[in-house]
C-alpha cells in the first residue's frame, strides 16, 4: 500500500498539464461562457492527436494497441483547469461501449472518427418522465425494414445542439420485464425526425431536449443485442467511474483559487475571510473534506484500473465528492461576502467569480450520474446489505 | 496511489483483528471500567505478542513496523474498545527509535513499563488528565524546552470521568517521580511535533476502529429489529444514514493511512495530515457511535446494551487525546500561510 504517485504517473502529469496549459486558453473558456456549450473542436482534436484516449485501441480502429496511460490523471487535471471536456467524456463513454458491444462495422463508424478527435456523441438515456429510473425509458423503437422506427423525448441531451451522433436508449419490447426489453441505438441527429430544443441551466451550461418522430436507423446502428440495452447501458456507466477523479479535483480548484484570493486580501490588509477564526474553521473543515472526497475518488480509480469494477466504491466517492463539493461551496459564499455575488469580468468579483459560478454549477452534481439518493441506496443495499423496503 | 495489502500486511491485519477479538471481547471492556479502567490482563498479551513495541526500531529490540503497519493493530484496538495505551507505547517506542541515544537509565522503558504519552505540554508542572495516566508506570511528557521520560513506582489514582478509563494527574515536582530528559532545544521541539503527529494518525485509526464497530452494531441491529412489519433498515431514512457513515469511516481509514504513510516517507504534509485525519476520525466516530445508539431506540440508552460504550469513548478519546489542538493547529496555518 502506497500513497504516493509512481514515476510514470508523475510524468503523465506534467506533460497533460503542459498540454492543458497550451490549449485551455482563455479564449477557449470565453467561448465556453459565451455560448454554454462546454466542447471545442479544436481542443478535442488536439487531445485525440495525442492519442492518450485511443492508445488501447486495435491500430485499425486508430488506435496505438499500447497500455494506456492513467486517464484518469487527465481527468482529473482537466477538471481542475476547466478544460471543455463534455464532448471528449461522452464520446469516450460511447467509443468504448461500441469497442465492447458494438460489430465490426459499428467499431468501424465510430472508433477512427472518435480517435481523430472529430465525432461528437450525445448521450439520450434520461427522459422527460424519467430521471434516476433510467429503465423506466418509454421511448419507443419499433422493427421496420432494415432496421428500427423510433419515436419519443430525451431529456438532457447535453450537446445534441453540435453532436454527430446520439446515444439512445429505447424500449424495443413493451410486454418484456423492465429491464429486459431495452436497446441502445447510435441516431445520426442530422436523421429527419430528430429535432434539437435548446435548455438554458443555472450553472450556465446549455442541455437540450431532444425529440424523436418516426426516426429511422438502420440495423448497423444497434449497439450490442436487441434487448440487452441495460447490459450495454451497465458497461457505459462503468466507463464513468473511471473519470470520477474529476469531482473532487474541480471542489480543490475552487478552493484553491477562493483561498489564493483571500491570502491576497489578507496580505493586502484588505478585508478577508482568513481574519474571521469561524471562517478559517470552516475552510479547514472542506480542506479536510475535499482530502477525503479525493481519497475515496482514487481508491474507485485504482480498483477501476485493477479491472475490478468498484459499484459501492464507485457510490461513495460520487456521493462524497459532489455532497462535499456542494457543502464546501456554499460555505465559500457565506464567508466571502456580497462581493460573492460578483460575476467573472467584476473586478471586485471573488476569485474572479471561480466561487460564484461554481455555487450555481454545483447543484448538478448531486443529480446527474445518480443522484445521492441512488448512490445511498447502492451503498446501503449492496454494500452494507442491509434488507430493501418492498417496492410496489 | 497503490491500495493493495502484501500478503504480509494482510496476514498482520488478520492476526491483530483475531487477537483482540479473543483477548478483549466487550466483558472485559466492562470488567475494566468497573474495576482499574483499563486491562492489565490484555496489556500483558498485547507485550508477549511484542505490539507494545511495534514503534520500537529492530536495532533497539522492537518490531521497527512502519507507521501505516501500526495504524491497522491501533484500528484493530479501537474495534474493540481496547482498555490499554497502546497507541501510546507505539508512538513512544518511535519516539525513543528516532533519539540518537537513548540515556541508560530509559533505555527499555518501552518493553519493561507500562507507558503513556501526555498529549498536552506539561503545565504547571503537571500532566493534567492524562489518558491511561493511572495504568502507567511511565510517561513521556513535554514542554517547548524538553521532551522527558517520567517514571514512578507506585500507582497514580485514577480520575473518575465519563468514559471509565485510567486517567490520572501526573505532578512532576513530586519526590516520587524520576524524571529524564530525553531532548531538549530545537530537538525537543522537533521531537514532540513528530510524537504528536504519530500520536494524532494512531488515535484517527483507533476511532476508525471505534466507528466501523457502531457501524455494523448498527447494521446488525437495524437488520434485525422489527417495526411496522418490515425490518428498520428497510426504511431509506435510516439506511441512507447508515450509507453516510458508511462512506465517512471509508473515508477517515483512507485518510489515517495516508497520514500514517506520509509521516514515514519524510513528506512535510505528514504534520497536517496527521491533524486532518484525527479532526475527521473523531467527528466521525462520535457520528457512528451516536447513531448506533440511536437506531438503538430506547435500549440504545440502556446501560446493559453496548451502544453507550462507544458513545462515551468516541468523545473521550477525541478529548484526552486533544484532538481539538491539532485541529487549532491547522486553523492557524491557515492565518499565517494561507494553508497547505
């Protein structure tokens, strides 16, 4: 057992940083602001030329068949600066449940476009009715010639605005168990019938709500067996795990830059949290919290890595983090004053607004990816085996 | 970050758990507070099992473990509510191990008394409510200038307090004692920050311990107990607050681990980690034991039931081992550098 970081990790550390600091320019992050959506083609080509993501992959796929290095260094680091990450995860989760599950032709259409850095994929689980009980999807995909009509609503479809492609998960036998009459479906949104509404979010970020009417995709397109969608599904969501590191590495950037901000005050002799003992309490409390959030992170990570699929690990670090990261942030606004309040750009503003936008991001953490109460529920009925409530 | 046991750590984990189990089952944990305040009988196997000088290098006849190895016999203890100063013969018997010379007259202390660290510098010339204070027969204890070794033969008396332990007064300017002074100046200062720290990852390991115990009382008892038909822990209000603690006592091992880690690998983080991982273990423990109590219901409060033992203890040891100075310490790092 060992705390520390190896030698190839340290490395891999400092080159992916060097790259973030090349391409995470502040350019990129107006943009970003301007425009809510949190992907740039041009970072996501260079990341892919770098062939990080990809490095496993058979070299016919556009991949370099070789060990990968620890991605989930770069996750976390590009948590950490803010880099426009959404498109790089989604289409990562995608490319590697295609890779998994998808045919030959699947792999095909999607690994060499993704490992050039040039396919965007949105990911359409969650509906209009439905959020947490993703099984409960009542969008429907029914047999036609050739292959499957689709019709219905899915919601929060970040990126389906600039996405090539969605990741849909449709209900392809209705007199199935829940869980067994479900398929995943790769939709081309330039597809007639697909229709993109636009969402605006308290964190700044633009969603969508994605509509489906009479949508035709071709049998190529299913991804893995018809009706093992929740297998398919199960693969993808273990892909996140992987990437967890990314919670508590942006809760430390935010406290980072919120105390650089309040050391600045202090050595100025302007009014600042660190003269309030309360306030110097509390900020130790989410140093020690944000610690324990990053501990419990890498242990998911490290037994990823181990290929030992971590379910209840996995639970607690999402519910630590994103619980502590949302505790951590309100606590940065009631110690920092109205100037709290300030938006980047106000020069006034705290931490150039690193706290104020982080207070409104926050909230979706706790929610997407399993909201806290399913996290509890995983922890509570498989880790801890405690008896489950009879469900009607 | 590598989180995989040797099979020697594992082994060790599975020895130390299996020796308190049989050695110090909850009777004894009682019979201790009805009687001394603490176990001579378990003190004597934990010395013949050489764990009362884990911390003690090889060259100076102790078992040299590393600080990570002795977090998991402090856990092991603290599992079990164990009536003995063991993390404080570690943290002495590493203290010793780090001296260049240890005078004569000290020297196997550690192996030949039963010793007890006080984890406040001395006032007044007074250890004041030193834990397991009237179990020892010698005492490391401290102030800016010097680090000592206090040594007494007969008994000190035992103060009552909440928890039922030996804690005691130890006064210096007593003709009964014979003091040594093991460090003095810029060493003493060093030395004592060192002691603290080792002291501050055993004791967040010793309420891990404490915590993962009211833990699965907790989920034993939820499981069991019956109402309105369906077991307790069927019910989301309580089994989400189990989930809670659950992932906070993951959490604080993590934590007391890599502090214990950090100290022996010289990293000058090791300090605040150190006071980090027992600020979070004690807030945590006293969470467990107090939920353990609670889902309990009214036997929860009931002296004949097992919950109390550990609501009493998770806020004792996080009082007499002074948690709340570590916990300053960092608050006050934080005024000078801003942190880290």
């Amino acid at each position: 057992m060992e705390f520390g970081e190896s030698a190839a990790d340290r490395e891999f550390r400092i080159e992916v940083r060097q790259f973030l600091a090349e391409h995470v320019t502040g350019e990129v992050r107006e943009r970003m602001r301007r425009t809510g959506t949190l992907h740039d083609a041009d970072f996501a080509r260079a990341i892919a030329a770098k062939g990080w993501l990809s490095a496993a992959w058979p070299a016919r796929f556009g991949g370099r068949e070789a060990p990968p290095p620890n991605l989930a260094i770069l996750y976390e680091e590009a948590a950490r600066v803010g880099a426009p990450m959404n498109g790089v995860l989604g289409t990562q989760l995608v490319a590697e449940t295609v890779r998994s599950w998808g045919s030959e032709a699947l792999c095909d259409a999607v690994l060499p476009a993704a490992a050039r850095g040039e396919l965007v994929v949105a990911l359409g689980f969650t509906e209009p009715d439905n959020g947490s009980d993703v099984a409960a999807a009542k969008t429907r995909a029914r047999r036609a010639d050739g292959g499957w009509v689709i019709n219905g609503q899915k919601m929060f479809t970040t990126l389906a605005e600039i996405a090539d492609l969605v990741f849909v998960l449709a209900r392809t036998d209705s007199e199935a168990p829940k869980h067994r009459g479900l398929t995943l479906f790769l939709v081309r949104a330039d597809t007639p019938g697909v229709e993109v509404r636009r969402l605006a979010s308290l964190g700044g970020e633009t969603t969508n709500v994605t509509y489906y009417t009479d949508v035709f995709v071709g049998d190529d397109w299913v991804v893995g067996e018809v009706n093992r969608g929740w297998d398919v599904l199960s693969t993808a969501l273990l892909f996140e795990r992987g990437a967890q590191g990314s919670f508590p590495a942006e809760a430390a950037s935010v406290l980072d830059a919120h105390l650089t901000w309040a050391r600045e005050r202090h050595g100025l002799g302007l009014p600042s949290p660190l003269d309030s003992a309360v306030s110097r309490h509390r900020l130790v409390t989410a140093m020690i919290e944000v610690e324990v959030a990053r501990l419990l992170s890498q242990r998911a990570v490290f037994l990823t890595r181990l290929g030992r699929p971590p379910a209840v690990e996995g639970s607690m670090a999402k519910l630590f983090a994103t619980e502590t990261y949302q505790r951590m942030c309100r606590m940065l606004m009631e110690v920092s004053g109205p100037a709290a309040l300030l938006p980047h750009g106000d020069s006034e503003s705290v931490a150039d607004g690193a706290v104020e936008h982080a207070f409104r991001h926050c909230v979706v953490e706790t929610i997407a990816g399993g909201t806290s109460e399913i996290q509890r529920e995983i922890i509570s009925r498989h880790g801890l085996r405690l008896p489950r409530a009879a469900t009607a | 970050m590598d989180l995989t046991l040797t099979d020697e750590q594992r082994q060790l984990r599975a020895s130390y758990e299996e020796l308190f189990e049989r050695e110090c089952p909850i009777t004894e944990v009682r019979r201790a507070e009805a009687e001394e305040g603490w176990s001579p009988r378990l003190w004597k196997r934990l010395a013949d099992a050489g764990i009362t000088e884990l911390g003690m290098p090889t060259a100076r006849g102790g078992q040299g473990a590393e600080l990570l190895d002795c977090t998991f016999v402090a856990e092991a203890a603290g599992r079990h509510l164990a009536p003995v100063p063991l993390i404080d013969a570690i943290a002495a018997g590493r203290l010793l191990g780090r001296l260049e010379s240890i005078p004569a007259e000290v020297d196997g202390i550690v192996s030949q008394t039963t010793i007890a660290v006080s984890p406040e510098p001395i006032g007044a010339e007074t250890c004041r409510l030193v834990p397991w204070g009237a179990a020892a027969q010698s005492l490391v204890a401290y102030d800016d200038r010097r680090v000592l070794i206090v040594r007494r033969h007969d008994a000190v008396s035992r103060r009552p307090e909440m928890s039922g332990g030996a804690v005691a007064d130890w006064k210096l300017d007593d003709d009964t004692v014979r003091t040594t002074t093991i460090a003095t100046g810029s060493e003493a200062r060093q030395q004592q920050d060192l002691l603290a720290a080792d002291l501050a990852a055993l004791s967040a390991a010793w309420l891990v311990g404490l915590a993962a115990s009211a833990l699965d009382l907790a989920v034993a008892y939820t499981s069991e107990r019956r109402a309105f038909d369906v077991p307790v822990a069927s019910f989301q209000s309580v089994a989400h607050r189990l989930a809670d603690l659950a992932t906070a006592i993951d959490g604080a091992r993590m934590l007391a681990q890599e502090a214990a880690w950090t100290i022996d690998h010289d990293h000058d983080r090791g300090l605040s980690l150190a006071g980090m991982a027992v600020t979070f273990a004690a807030a945590t423990a006293l969470e467990a034991a107090t939920s353990c109590l609670h889902f309990h219901g009214g036997y929860g409060f009931m002296l004949e039931y097992d919950p109390q033992l550990y609501y009493r203890r998770a806020a004792a040891h996080a009082l007499l081992y002074r948690v709340a100075r570590h916990t300053d310490a960092l608050v006050d790092a934080l005024s000078v550098d801003g942190g880290n």
